[in-house]
C-alpha cells in the first residue's frame, strides 16, 4: 500500500544550497533511502547522495534526517506520520561538497595520527596465545562501521570548528581505548590522547552512544575508562613521582 510524502531535502554545493521540497511515492516497507532513490530517479536526477551496501554496515548514507544524525539506509518509512514532512540535510559537523554529501575527510586525517599497534620486539608467531576474555572488551569496539555519526553528534566538533584542530572526537578515541586494551599492544598512547587527541574535550554527555547504529556503548566502555587511565597518569601524585624517578634514572 502507497502513500504520498512530503519530503524537503538539501540541495546545493557548500555554502550556496537551500532546502527544497518534493512529493513522492512511498511503498510499504520502504526506508529514507529509498525514497531518496526514487527522486533521485524521478524528479531531481542531479541530487548528489553518498550511499553504498543498503544494508547498515558501510556507514556511507550518514545524514540528518528531522535533525536528528541517522543512517537513511536503516530509518524506516513506517516510524513517521504519512503527513509528517520529512526533512533531510547533510551532516551538520562537515563541510557540504554537494547536496547530501559531505566532506568527512576531517576524520581520516585525524585516525592517522593514531599510532599503530604495535606487538613487543621479537615476538614471533605461536609464542603469545590470546584467551577469549584477552579480548573481549576491546572486540565491541571493532564493530564500528565508520559512519561518523558519533562524529557529528559530538557538540564538541559540531558546535565548535575551532574545537578540531585539537579535539579528534570519539571514534578516534575510541580506537586509541581499543589499542590500549589490547593485551600484546606496547605503545602509550594515554599522554597522546589527552595532550594532542584532546579528550578533556569530551564532557561524556552520551550523545555519541545515543546515535550510534551499531549500539557500541562508546562513552561508559570507551572514553571514561581513557579517561580514568589518563586520570591516574596525570594526577595521581604517587604515579607521578614514580615517573620522574624513572626519568632521572634513565637519564643517569
């Protein structure tokens, strides 16, 4: 069974588009990105709109749809009124390069500055085996699919440009708590996440897990255990102490 929806999208390159609306079919058991599609094919074969496996894993159709950041490819028809208008705009923390599509290259610089796993000197295959709950609290984490929406629900980034050059957001920092629980990992990266990732930037306000489609639990599993590690480092006045000792030792 169809119906006729208002839809009113983001059309224009950045710094120049406008919202502009539409009238379109929509099918039963239909999702937004379909009915994208559908105006993309019917009425505005020019609608520029970044999408690729439909099917919730890639991360590509990331957008704000009714202004709240979702994947279209899993925003379901059936969850809106038929007489609801539904508004779609690009993600609002990234440059638009056109239309849907935005510039979310911001991230990638941002995740290489991250440094690599790195496995202890000489270790050679067979000579380390992991147990399941080596693991396990790290492994959620490998679940994301790099859709940035945690990126562009985070205040820090979508209401602060100034905040980027210094705030990497949270799945940058996510994946420097997956390393650091990772059982073989020999690289400190807890100065480096508090010093030049800028996680006293995240004030934990759990909007990052809210949107997240994969359901990882990225602030209590992932950003305050970062924080409680670099807490210790930082302030813990015996751990200090320690440090400089070693320092001046090493320095001997």
């Amino acid at each position: 069974m169809s119906y006729m929806a208002k839809f009113r999208l983001w059309r224009g390159p950045h710094g120049t588009g406008e919202l502009k609306d539409y009238d379109v079919e929509v099918q039963e058991g239909e999702v937004v990105l379909d009915v994208i599609h559908r105006i993309q094919a019917e009425q505005a074969t020019d609608l520029a709109v970044r999408w690729n496996c439909k099917a919730g894993k890639c991360g590509s159709c990331s957008a704000e749809v009714n202004g709240r950041p979702r994947l279209m490819c899993m925003t379901r028809m059936n969850t809106f009124e038929e007489a609801d208008t539904i508004t779609v705009t690009p993600l609002r923390a990234f440059p638009v390069i056109r239309d849907l599509v935005t510039d979310v290259s911001f991230n990638y610089a941002k995740a290489r500055e991250v440094p690599a796993f790195k496995p202890p000197e000489g270790l050679k295959p067979g000579e380390y085996r992991m147990a399941q709950e080596d693991v396990a609290r790290s492994q959620e984490f490998r679940k994301c699919i790099e859709c940035f929406l945690c990126q562009n629900t985070c205040h820090a980034v979508r209401d602060h440009e100034e905040n980027k050059t210094n705030f990497a957001g949270p799945r940058v920092l996510m994946r420097v708590a997956e390393l650091d629980m990772h059982p073989l990992d020999t690289v400190d990266r807890q100065k480096m996440a508090q010093d030049e990732l800028g996680l006293g930037y995240c004030n934990i306000t759990k909007c990052c897990t809210e949107v997240c489609p994969e359901h990882i639990k990225i602030t209590d599993n992932a950003l305050i255990p970062l924080k409680e590690r670099v807490a210790d480092i930082k302030y813990d006045p015996i751990r200090w102490l320690g440090s400089k000792i070693r320092v001046r030792g090493s320095s001997d």
